[in-house]
C-alpha cells in the first residue's frame, strides 16, 4: 500500500515538474517573440553618443570632460559609463545589429526577471504571467539601446531580492541589494536616487505595522529558558513588574527536553500563573526555533495539556493543534 502510494506521489510530481517545464518553456518562446516585435531597429541618436563615449572612455579613460560639445572644456560626469563601454565593446564585435539584438536580449532578460519577481510575490503562474503582459505593454516605448532598460533590469532584481529577504530571511539577498547599488552606480548613476524611492513601500508597511501593534497588540510576551526546577510563585512576579516592562509582562518559562518536546510554565500579568495559554505556546515556539533548541514543530507540555506548535517559515505562520474539550455548560437567562 505505501509503495502505491509513493509511486502515486512520484507520478503527481513528475507531471507537475514536465507541467512547469512546458510553461516555463512557452513563456520563454512569448517573451522572446514579444521583444522582437518591441525593439525598434532604428536607433536613437544617444545610441550613437554612448557608442562614441565607449570608445572615447577605452581609448582614453575617463578625465571628466566633454569631448563631442561645440563649446571647449565642459565638464562632463560620464553617468552611464559602464554601459557605454559595454554598448562600444558589442558594436566593435558584431556592429549595429549586434546593438539591436542587445536591446532584444536584455529585454527578454527584463521580462523573465519580472515574471519570476511576480510569481515569488502572488504565488500564481498565471497571475505573473498576465502582469508580466501589462508591463511589456507599459515600457514598449522606452526600449532601446539606452542605459535605461539595464536601470530597469536591476530595479527589479532589487525588488526580487527584498520580497525574497522578507520571505525566508538569507543574508545573500542583502547582499545582492549592496551589489545592485554598486552596479547602478556605475550603469546609469542618475536613476540611482530610485534605488532608495523603492524601500519607501517596505517601510511605510513597517512603520503601519508597527503603529498598528502597538495600538491593537497589548499582549506582549517575554520567553525566559530554564534547565533546573524553580518556584514560579516568585520568580513569575519578578518578570512581571520588571522596569523593563513598564506595562508589566506575560512570560513564558521554557525548559527544553528534546528536539521535538518542551515544557512550558505560564504567568500571566494580573492574574498569576494560568493552566495554558496559545499565543504564549507559539511565541515559546517560534523563540525556541530562532535559538536553535528545537525544530519547526514541537509538543509544548503545559498545566492544562499538550499543544503541538509549527512554525512555517515559507509562509511566515504559526498553527496551534490541540485537543478539543468541554470545560463546562450552564444557562444563563438574559432580559
């Protein structure tokens, strides 16, 4: 029966992987028919510019002036030269269709990394798929062989980068956000301003979060990791009226048996110790984890019974099991 099952499982998920793999492929045929229909063939005449800066700046280097003015001895930043190098570099190997067709390709870039940064975000093929359609839309008349569509390009790898920190937290992520800034700096350092413009989002949504916890979450929780036997009756006030917690505090206090099992102790502020209490089992929980004393899913062993706490990590969400039972039944007669 198990084997069946396993054999039931592997066939479901290679037809979801041969699914994604087709999907992924027809995207990538779109996107590319797309681009070819979006990059115009006649250039602009910056195009021309930043071709002759390539060459200037390789020949050269970079003294900070402006050689192509009617007026002599004008300074000049070189904001995108990195770009114009590279620009340079492809039109001495492959000319002006070698610039055009480095236009279609950093766009097909482009749309691949915003569909992936859509589907990271909302979850859905279909949805990042259709959003990446409306943007294509949106910028089929800035494409060209400019800095711009690279500024596009890491713009949305940063925002990948940022939803992927927020998502499971790996420090690479914020290095890569150090990486994008540098290299903007470099492509095209006049957009570099927007860099920071699109954190704004991300910490207005912080700043509201925290307004609204402090508003809406009066139930704060301290968790303290014991290895030996005390007296909550006088350790559990000692927490509680802490000048640490001008508002006094519930704490949870933790002793670890295993990986998979914890004890839990609750002191409740105003009211004592309680026989249970689930906000605390899953702040316990979550504590525990971020110390690296058990896993994801653990059994808390508390006064009033068990509670078997997950915390997902992919989802950012903590779900509490435990049984269900009647504590007592009454009437009550209301006017």
């Amino acid at each position: 029966m198990k084997k069946n099952k396993q054999k039931i499982l592997n066939s479901e998920n290679s037809d979801v992987y041969l699914f994604e793999k087709k999907f992924y492929k027809l995207f990538l045929i779109w996107i590319s028919i797309f681009a070819l229909g979006m990059v115009r063939k006649a250039l602009q005449n910056d195009t021309f510019y930043t071709i002759k800066i390539g060459e200037l700046i390789l020949n050269n280097g970079i003294d900070m002036m402006d050689h192509f003015s009617f007026h002599a001895g004008l300074a000049y930043t070189y904001p995108h030269w990195l770009y114009d190098v590279f620009i340079y570099f492809i039109y001495s190997l492959f000319g002006l269709t070698g610039v055009y067709v480095s236009s279609i390709v950093l766009l097909i870039i482009l749309l691949a990394i915003v569909f992936k940064t859509d589907n990271l975000v909302c979850n859905s093929k279909l949805v990042a798929a259709f959003a990446t359609f409306i943007c294509a839309l949106s910028i089929s008349g800035f494409v060209t062989a400019r800095a711009q569509l690279v500024s596009f390009i890491l713009f949305v790898v940063q925002i990948y980068c940022i939803e992927s920190f927020l998502k499971n937290g790996k420090k690479k992520y914020l290095g890569g956000l150090l990486l994008i800034s540098l290299v903007l700096c470099n492509v095209h350092v006049a957009v570099w301003p927007f860099y920071f413009i699109l954190y704004l989002p991300y910490l207005v949504e912080y700043l509201i979060g925290w307004i609204v916890s402090k508003v809406k979450n009066k139930d704060n929780k301290f968790v303290k990791f014991l290895n030996k036997k005390f007296e909550i009756e006088k350790i559990g006030p000692a927490f509680e009226n802490h000048k640490a917690f001008p508002d006094r505090i519930n704490t949870e206090f933790i002793q670890v048996l295993d990986k998979d099992n914890l004890n839990m102790r609750v002191w409740e502020r105003g009211s004592g110790e309680t026989l249970a209490c689930g906000t605390g089992a899953c702040a316990s929980l979550v504590a525990t984890v971020l110390n690296g004393k058990c896993n994801d899913t653990a059994t808390l062993h508390l006064l009033g019974g068990d509670l078997k706490i997950t915390w997902d990590k992919k989802d950012n969400t903590v779900y509490l099991e435990g049984p269900a039972k009647t504590v007592f039944t009454g009437e009550i007669e209301l006017d």
